[in-house]
C-alpha cells in the first residue's frame, strides 16, 4: 500500500484497529472469526474495500471522510447483529440445558 494510501485511510484503520472482534492479519487486512472480513484495494479512481457484510462481499469506496464514515456505519451494524445472533445462541443453548433437551438420560448399557 503507498504512504499517500495508507495516510488517507489511518482515521478507517484506527477505529476498525478499536474492534476487539477484528484482527489485523496483516497491515489493513482484517479477519472477522478467522474469516477474511475487510481488505482494501487501489484503483485508477480512488482506493475501495471489500468488505464482507450481511449479504456476502461487498466493494465501497472509501477515498473521502463520507465514504469512510459510512462504511463504518455498515460494519458497526454488523457487528451488532453478529453480536446479538451470539447472545441469542447462547441463550438458546442455556435454555435447553436447563430443560434437559440434547442430554440422555438413564441410559442403560
């Protein structure tokens, strides 16, 4: 990535830096769950990533402070449904152990 680039996205790097979710694999390269979640690309007309949101990889620029800001209002949202589907398995899985759903019980040999 070219200083100039990499000088224009620090503000989009630092805060997805500020998600304990992400990992940096590699310089502006993160990984979601072990899954490659966002990556950004130089073009002839400005610099885009790809993201990886609700309904599959999605490209956006991300060149001026507007871009930027909006898709980091796209991937926060993600991260909140990810987040609350999570809650929602783990509750889900409380509550059938509670009711003994998934366990054998008096099972003879």
């Amino acid at each position: 990535m070219k200083q100039v680039t990499a000088e224009l996205l620090a503000p989009l790097l630092g805060a997805l830096r500020g998600y304990s979710t992400l990992d940096e694999v590699k310089p502006a390269t993160f990984h979601l769950r072990g899954r490659d979640f966002i990556h950004f690309h130089e073009t002839p007309d400005g610099v885009v990533a790809d993201v990886l949101l609700a309904r599959g990889r999605v490209h956006m620029p991300v060149s001026t402070s507007r871009e930027q800001a909006e898709l980091l209002e796209r991937i926060e949202h993600q991260l909140a449904s990810l987040e609350a589907h999570g809650r929602q398995r783990k509750r889900q899985r409380l509550e059938r152990r509670r009711h003994g759903y998934g366990r054998v019980v008096g099972k003879q040999v």
